[in-house]
C-alpha cells in the first residue's frame, strides 16, 4: 500500500514540497514552494486541500515565515512571523485544521529563546505535526475498519485520501486498513462537483492501491442506495461542531439519503479536525468563484445572465452521523466534544 507524503519540509532548499493535487491525475508533479504568497496561492487553487493536509500546510508554513524572516529582533521577528500566518489564515475558513497547525506553531515558537531557536523549535514542531497527522489516519484506520463486513460496497465523496492529509487518509485510511486486514472493499466515489477530488484523486488513489473503485456522477448516489448496492458511507470532516459534521457539498445529501435507507453513515476525523468552541451559525461556509461551476476546460455552459452559488462545504446535522471515527476510538452522537478534546491534550 502507497505511503507517499503528500507535503513535506525540505531541509536542504529550506522549502516546503507538496504533490501539486491540481494536475492529478494526468500529471504527477512535486512542487518546491519557498514563498507565503505562493503557498497562500497553493492553498487557495487546492493545489494543496483537505483539511488535515492543510494543517500540515499551515504549520510548515509558519516554519517557512520564520526561515525567510530576515529580522533579527525578537519583537519585530515575530510581528512579521504572525503577519505571515495571518494570510495563510485566511486563505481557506471553513477547515478548522489549517487555523489549528498555523496557531499551534506560532504558540510553540513563542517559547523559543531568541530569533535562530525559534526557527528551528518551528520546523521540528510542523515536523510533529505532519508525523502525528499520518499516525492518526493509522489509528483511525484500524478503529473504522472494525465497522466494516468482510465484503461490502461504500460510498464516499471528495478525497479524504493521503492526498488531503499527511498520508494514509481519514475515509480512505479506514477503507485502506480494512483492505490491509484482508477484507473486501469495494469503493463508489463521488465525482464532487465542482472540482471533481473524487474522480480525480479518490480514483487514483484508490486505483494505485489495487483497491476496486468505480467514479459515480454525485447524483448516482441515491439511485445506488434504493438498489442496495451501498453497504456504508464513510466521508471526512473540515470541522466538526457539537451540532454538525462540516464536509464537501454534496455530503449532506449523501447523510439524508443515507439515513433514509438505514445506510450507516460514518465520518472518520481526527480529533484536530473538532471545534469545541463555536456551532452551526459561527462557521464561515467558504463560496468560491463562478468559473468553478460554469467552465470546463475552455468551455462555458452557463449564461453570463445566469447567477452561480458555489458553496465548498455544506452542513450534516449530528442526528444524520451513525458515528465519528477518530484516532481515539469510535463515538456516537451526543458527542461530548469538550470531554474529547480533553482527551487529546491529555496525550
Ligand atoms: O475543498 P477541499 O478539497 O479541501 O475539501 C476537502 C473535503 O471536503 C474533505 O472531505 C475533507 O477535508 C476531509 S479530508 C480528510
């Protein structure tokens, strides 16, 4: 089974490198990145995307604003360093992960002694970050794959891949490490409109395990589940309140008719992917721009007269969600988000 980083920090050229997931899958190509602004660019152009791959991002960023930061005073070192991490902020809102990897390297840095450890307390502590984000999916793997028959069909939607994470994946990793175990899965992604992460990344990721896939339009789906050919659905998250599974539009759908076939409906998530603080109403749904929904290639299938709602993210309330699969076992809704985060700071 593939375990190809899907980011990494290159110590050598002082650079992060990431799979550039834009031309996947006709072109494979690394991208050395040594810039915020090209990395702001990355991110929004999801040529790096999925949540916890984007706290990964966020973090190595941080680390990558201290190292091209030319100031040698402490106060005016880490002024720019948070400016930095500020754009990066706000390149994405909706996943929780990438505010998550920026904050907990600028509060690790701020311990540093002077300006040259705090360079280096950044990068070991991105470095941390990317390695718990792959020991995560494993655990999260080996939690989900325990809820899978030994034959079974299941659905997912966008890419909640290695791609979309350090490696291994959420969704995929619980689909991975059941395969792994010697079960049969077989797997029906979504093709996520606007952007296609299922047809294009889903798809080749699954095709490069050796792991049976078949690319369904997302208004398939439904039909699928009336005909009995789903067994589970099993998504990601970009955040996760006490009330609602935030995941790629079109997931919403997939939860309602899903619970209409007395389908289990699973969410695998780590736990940076919860939000303890806000609800529903305090998240920021990102919209993306018109050409998203209106072109593809050099073709345009929409008048100009016509208005265009891209909306990235879409909301499952938790009376949808059969269980959330984490790295620290499986949980049920009512889910005591506090007394989980509890748990992770505990570690
Ligand atoms: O817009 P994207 O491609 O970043 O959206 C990604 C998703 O919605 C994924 O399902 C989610 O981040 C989970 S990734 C493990």
């Amino acid at each position: 089974m593939n375990e190809t980083a899907t980011l990494w920090w290159d110590a050598a050229t002082e650079s992060i490198r990431y799979i550039d997931q834009t031309l996947l899958p006709a072109e494979y190509t690394i991208i050395e990145c040594r810039s915020i602004g090209r990395l702001a660019t990355a991110i929004k152009r999801l040529e790096i995307r999925g949540a916890p791959a984007l706290g990964v991002a966020g973090a190595y960023g941080v680390a990558l604003a201290a190292v091209i930061c030319r100031k040698k005073d402490p106060a005016s070192f880490f002024e720019e360093v948070r400016r930095d991490a500020d754009v990066l902020r706000s390149t994405r809102p909706t996943a929780i992960n990438l505010a998550w990897g920026i904050d907990r390297v600028v509060t690790k840095m701020a311990t540093a002694a002077d300006v040259v450890s705090a360079r280096s307390v950044a990068i070991a502590e991105a470095e941390e970050i990317a390695r718990e984000d792959t020991a995560c999916c494993h655990a999260i793997g080996e939690c989900g794959a325990a809820l899978l028959p030994d034959r079974c069909t299941v659905l997912t939607h966008c890419n909640a891949g290695a791609l979309a994470c350090s490696s291994w994946g959420t969704a995929l990793g619980v689909i991975r490490s059941a395969v792994k175990g010697g079960k049969l899965v077989k797997v029906v992604a979504c093709e996520t409109r606007p952007l296609l992460q299922g047809a294009r990344l889903t798809a080749w990721e699954l095709a490069r395990d050796d792991i049976a896939v078949t690319v369904i339009t997302d208004s398939t789906a439904a039909h699928l589940m009336r005909r009995g050919d789903i067994d589970a659905v099993i998504v990601g998250a970009d955040r996760i309140t006490r009330d609602v599974v935030f995941n790629k539009i079109g997931t919403y759908m997939h939860a309602v008719c899903a619970h209409h076939h007395a389908i289990p409906f699973y969410v695998a998530a780590p736990l940076s992917t919860f939000d303890g603080k806000n609800s529903e109403r305090d998240v920021t749904i990102e919209e993306r721009g018109r050409d998203e929904v209106t072109t593809m290639g050099n073709r345009t299938f929409v008048p100009d007269a016509a208005e265009v709602k891209n909306f990235a993210f879409d909301a499952t309330p938790m009376d949808l969600v059969t269980a959330v699969i984490t790295e620290k076992g499986v949980f049920r809704p009512p889910i005591d988000i506090g007394a989980l985060l509890s748990c992770r700071s505990a570690k």
